[in-house]
C-alpha cells in the first residue's frame, strides 16, 4: 500500500470509493512482492502496479466488481493454459491477490496510518484475506503500543496482535494462518500482516565522492542514509544532496553512540569507505562486534584490505567476526566510477539479503526469483 498511499488517501478523503487490490502472496518467478498494490479509482482511474502489467487488465475487471459489489475477494493468478499473455503470468509466477473496497465506512483508520507512514512511526495492518464470508476484509491495526479494529474473534485478535508485533519489528510481510477460532497451528483463517516500519538504515562512512554516489544510490533503493566523518571541512550537507543527514563525528563514537540508543538493526547497512586506518580500524571494532547489523562492507584495495584484517586481529577482533565484512566492499563488475561503484556495492547488499548467486541470469537455468514462494 505505501506505492499508492498518497492518491487512496486523497480519494478516501474525498469520500470517494476506492478498489485496493493487494498481492498477498507469491509463488516461484512472480513479478512483485507481497505488499504491491494497485487503486482502481472512482472514475475508472488506474494507480501502481501489482505484476509490472501481465494482470493488470484482469485486476482492473475485478476492482470494477468489487466496487459494484463490494464484496473483498482474493484472486490467485498463474500462467493461463491457452494463452500465457491473456490473463496469466507470462513469467511462470503466482500471485495471490485481494482486492476490497476502501471508503471511510470501510477504513475509518487509514488515515492515521497514512501519517504514521509519512512520520515513519511503525504500524502494521493485518488483514483477514481468506475464511468465512462475515470476516473477509476485517483487519487488526497493530502499533507498538495500541492495537485498533478487530477480526471478529477476541481470540483471534490476541493471537494475531502477538505474532504482528514481531513482523512489525522486523519490518516483514507475511501471511499467516489460524483456526477459524484462533487456534495458532489450525487452517481455515488467512490473515495478511502488511508493515510499514520505518525505512531501513544505510550509514556511509567517509565523506569522499565515492560517499555520494552510494549515498544516492541507498536512497535510491529507500534507505535512510546518514554519512559521517570527523572532518567537518568535507562533511557537509551541500556535498551529499543524497544523503537524509550529514553527521561530523568519528565514526566509531557515532557508531557506538547510536547502537547504544538502539538505532541499529538487522536490516542497516554499514559502507566503510575511508580507507584509512586511523578511521575504519576502531570503527570496524564495534561494527563487527554488534549484536545484529544487515551488512557490513569496507573499502580498499586487497593490500588495504590485508593490513586492515591485520589490525582488527591485533586488537582482538576474531576470524568469525571478521567473516561478517565484506572487504573489498562490493562486488566484481568492473566498475571503476564512483556511480558504477555504487551499484556493485548496492548489488552485493541486495545478493546478500536475497540470497543472489551473482551469476549471469543468461547463464542460468530455473526460476529468477528463486527465493519467491
């Protein structure tokens, strides 16, 4: 929903009725993640996308109905067995879809959600997207502290509430099944947790040209990024125009200090990229000892990278900590620009997170995504 929240906020302001169609689930090479939404809008107007255009026609037919008939109803969409470009996936994929009729009736709390979003204050929705007919569409709205709304089962609520909490804390998706009376291991009750947690991390160290080119590309890629440096000379707001905050500091203080305060997570993103030891050495310490961090990359040419292991293991640093850095931070695509360096460090951070083989996909046989599903 957050690709298409401003204009369903607009309409359901508007007291405009509105179809949400919302990919739920996906199963093998399919085109979008769950979270991906598409309006269809009081006037027939089309917002986002939930399959990069093979359903969209199909999602269009069945927003018209809901709205007319307003109905939720959750529609499974695969490659079709006459012709794979009528309705169907022409990738080979699935997609769960649940289209609802929003309206302020219908969602009186989505306009606290829609400035939750845009404060980055975390808030979860849970939708009951499959079950008895008299619970579709009922949802439980899940803040750190409050839980609003209601699936029609207190049982339910308390069960779904609970498992929430730590999706919301991990900023996933996810679906997740009950019995129809609440039962954790039972079937018969789909609800789909949608967070909105606020934008992961990315902390760039060093404030070098290389800097801005990653500092644009992790907002590019909807991080929230800070750089820092100890250099209040080079660390300046006009010369990272990419970058949400522009800290002067040494890093390993500003590290620590923030880890300290609980601001680090398994989705941050550390990018070590002064190469200089008086720097990314201390740095590197508390880096490669958090508890939990998302990646930890560090520039540098192979004798940088040699002396710098050198060093962390002079100062107690083990070889299993150690192991979580990338050095040289990226990977091997030729670059030589600061830009086309950022995108082989970009591409090393998705790789690792998905999973990525960082093969040709040419090359390969199989599914693309071979992590959907």
């Amino acid at each position: 929903m957050r690709d298409v929240i401003d204009r369903l906020e607009d309409w359901w302001k508007n007291g405009e009725p509105v179809a949400l169609a919302t990919v739920v689930a996906t199963y093998h090479s399919a085109p979008r993640q769950a979270g991906a939404s598409m309006l269809v809008g009081p006037c027939g107007d089309v917002v986002g996308s939930v399959s990069g255009g093979c359903v969209e026609g199909a999602v269009y037919e069945l927003g018209q109905q809901v709205l007319a008939e307003e109905r939720p109803v959750l529609q499974r969409y695969g490659v079709s067995d006459d012709d794979a470009f009528a309705v169907g996936l022409t990738c080979g994929g699935i997609l769960d879809i649940f289209v609802e009729k929003v309206t302020p009736e219908t969602y009186d709390q989505l306009g606290r959600i829609c400035q939750a979003i845009r404060e980055e204050r975390p808030v979860a929705v849970a939708t009951v997207v499959a079950g008895p007919a008299e619970r579709l569409g009922k949802r439980l709205i899940v803040w750190p502290d409050a839980v609003e709304g209601g699936t029609g089962s207190s049982r339910i609520d308390d069960a779904v509430g609970d498992d929430v909490r730590g999706l919301l804390d991990a900023g996933r998706n996810a679906m997740l099944s009950y019995g129809v009376d609440g039962q954790r291991r039972g079937e018969g009750l789909s609800v789909f947790v949608e967070s909105f947690a606020p934008p992961p991390r990315m902390i760039v160290f060093g404030a070098i040209d290389f800097a801005a080119a990653v500092a644009r590309m992790g907002s590019f890629l909807g991080f929230r990024v800070t750089v820092c440096d100890a250099r209040p000379v080079f660390a300046t707001a006009t010369r990272f125009p990419g970058a949400n905050e522009v800290i002067v500091e040494w890093p390993h203080r500003y590290l620590q200090a923030e880890s300290d305060a609980g601001r680090i997570d398994g989705r941050t993103a550390l990018c070590v990229l002064t190469h200089d030891p008086k720097f990314d050495v201390p740095l590197l310490e508390v880096a490669l000892r958090l508890p939990v961090v998302g990646y930890i990359g560090a520039m540098g040419s192979r004798r940088t990278h040699e002396d710098r292991i050198s060093r962390l293991l002079d100062k107690g640093v083990t070889d299993a900590e150690v192991a979580k850095m990338s050095s040289p931070i990226g990977l091997d695509l030729g670059a030589r620009t600061p830009e086309e360096t950022a995108v082989s460090i970009a591409a090393e951070m998705i790789a690792q997170h998905w999973g990525g083989a960082c093969a040709r996909l040419a090359d390969r046989d199989g599914p693309i995504h071979s992590g959907s599903g």
